[in-house]
C-alpha cells in the first residue's frame, strides 16, 4: 500500500517525490490464498463487491456556523456542510483477516493508529477483483484469483516485478520538477504515469507584475488532494500559527472549513494583499482531479500589492512555494 519502504528514501529524499500506487500493481493467486495488504502510507484499501465502486473518503456533517476571518467577517462558507473523512471509513480491518468472494465489500478503512498492522484477506472465489484506496482517487490495484491448478508467479518472479515496477517510478520522479505548465499556471504538485507524485510547487518561485491572475492547479496525472494557501505563518515548524492552525484542522475527523473550503465566495476571483481577511488569507480549497469527488481542479486569484508571498498546501505543509510580485 504505497512505495515500499527499500525505495522511499531514494524517491522522496532525492525527488521529493512519493508513489501512490500497489506494490506489485497485480497479484495472481490461488483460491483461498491470503493477501497481506502492507500499508506504507497513509492509504486504504478498499474492494467493492464484484463490479462496485470505492467508497468516498469525502463525508459531511452539521453545517459550518460561526467561523470567521480574522477581521472578524464570516466566510461564505458558514451553513455549507462541514467536510469529514466518510463515517463509513473509521473502522478499520488492520491486524485482521477478512474473507472476500466477490459478493460483499471489504475495506480496510483509515490507517489512524500510529503502526497500523497488515490487514489479511483470503480471496474465496476465482475472478479478477480491482481494489482502491480511498484516499487518492485513482490508485488502483488487480488481484487475480486463478482455480489451485493453474500456475501463478513465483516468489522471486513477484520481488522481480516489484523491482521493476520502483525502477520506473523511480525514472518517471526525475523529471516532475522541472515540468513547464501553461502560461499564467503554477502545478501544486507534479505528477506522472503509474501515480508517481512530486510534492512540491511547479515552478517553485514566480515572479509576476502587480495585477496578475495565477492559477493554481492540480497537475493532470495526479490521485492527490492539494490545496494552494496563503497566510501569516509556517505550517510545518509553526503550528501555533494561523496556517498551523488551519493545517491542524486536517489531523481530526472533523475538518476545519477555512482549510477545505475556498476562501472567496464561489464565482468571484479574490485579490490577494497582505490585508486580505485580515491577516492576507487566501485558500484554494482543497483540489483533486477526480471526477468522483465534488471538489475543483483548480482556483486562481489576483495579486493586488507587491511583495513577496509563500504559500502552502494545509494536507502536505512541505509543499511551499513563493510568489514575487513586482
């Protein structure tokens, strides 16, 4: 579940990057073989009755009341439903043994403990079975589950695919950095073929005259969620700030609206100053590529005043990049 841990130093130390994928990709058994889904990172896995679809990580809950800027203005968003991870994926299946024939789901909901066991499952029935993480829309695997008397891949044949499966990954992260997007488009994050990610903002540093409208969009290969966040405050060493706070608001169930929502009423472009909301907020949302999500590829605003402005995602805070507006 995720890049094994023998290639995550080599991916996300020297490419900032990371896959989001199944290791191997496909898996051919017997039936009543067991499968140890390992997780690597914080993925699900998720197998629909035979021909169904993943669950939503997306849930909602009570509407947003009483949240405000820090001006003291409330946000659009208050009565809009307040976003959650789906009730449906709290509890989990990790450190136990399911059984699947194809007619009942099985998932092993949100790896929320600190080293979350394997979940087993023994695959009851014969068939080819897609599974998914719920998380990145996008990420997919295959079990194929052959009759005991025909031949499926050996051990060393399995570690072999595996290994290639790394190597091209590892080749598709050395280029994500330097993608060019369109003009006027910055990609929070990279990505390529086979759910490889670069975690980073491309190009990491713009410079741009007074008056100009960035977009910010999610990159097209991408099965992440980003959101593109500017703000008093560094969200990664500062959590007691106003960007640590709102990027805190992603450690709950629960989520804080200010780091989900947009920060501008829906079908208005912002102009972003350092007086902003109060204290020069400005969120994209939260963005995905996902067409089975509710939520946008993209947002832009306009830079109103020079300056020099650092921006964040509130789901991975590593991922930073710098606006210079002249």
């Amino acid at each position: 579940m995720g890049t094994p841990r023998v290639a995550q130093k080599v991916l996300q130390q020297q490419y900032g990057s990371d896959v989001n994928d199944f290791f191997p990709h496909v898996t051919t058994i017997h039936v009543g073989d067991l499968v140890r889904f390992v997780p690597n990172g914080f993925h699900t896995v998720d197998i629909p009755n035979k021909g169904g679809d993943p669950l939503s990580f997306i849930g909602t809950a009570t509407p947003v009341a009483n949240s405000v800027d820090a001006a003291g203005a409330p946000f659009w968003f208050n009565g809009q439903p307040q976003l959650s991870f789906n009730p449906a994926l709290i509890p989990n299946k990790f450190g136990k043994v399911a059984g699947y024939s194809g007619s009942k789901r099985v998932t092993s909901g949100l790896p929320l403990q600190e080293r979350p066991k394997p979940m087993t499952v023994n695959f009851t029935k014969k068939g080819t079975y897609t599974y998914y993480c719920n998380l990145h829309p996008g990420m997919e695997g295959t079990v194929k589950v052959l009759p005991t008397n025909k031949t499926i891949p050996t051990r060393q044949k399995v570690a072999a695919n595996v290994k290639k499966q790394i190597t091209r990954d590892i080749n598709t992260a050395k280029g994500l950095s330097t993608v060019q997007p369109p003009a006027g488009t910055v990609y929070v994050g990279s990505s390529g073929s086979g759910g490889v990610e670069y975690f980073g903002m491309v190009p990491g540093t713009v410079t741009v005259p007074v008056g100009t409208t960035l977009k910010f969009q999610m990159s097209p290969k991408t099965f992440e969620e980003h959101t593109a966040t500017f703000g008093p405050g560094d969200p990664q060493n500062d959590p007691t700030s106003y960007l640590g706070q709102v990027a805190a608001g992603f450690n709950s169930p629960l989520f804080d609206p200010r780091a989900t929502y947009q920060s501008e009423t829906p079908g208005t472009l912002g102009v972003l100053t350092p007086v902003l909301h109060g204290n020069g907020f400005w969120n994209s949302g939260v963005m995905d590529r996902s067409s089975a999500t509710p939520l946008p590829d993209s947002n832009s605003v306009t830079f109103g005043v020079a300056g020099t402005y650092t921006y964040y995602c509130m789901i991975h805070t590593n991922m930073k990049g710098t606006i210079v507006v002249q």
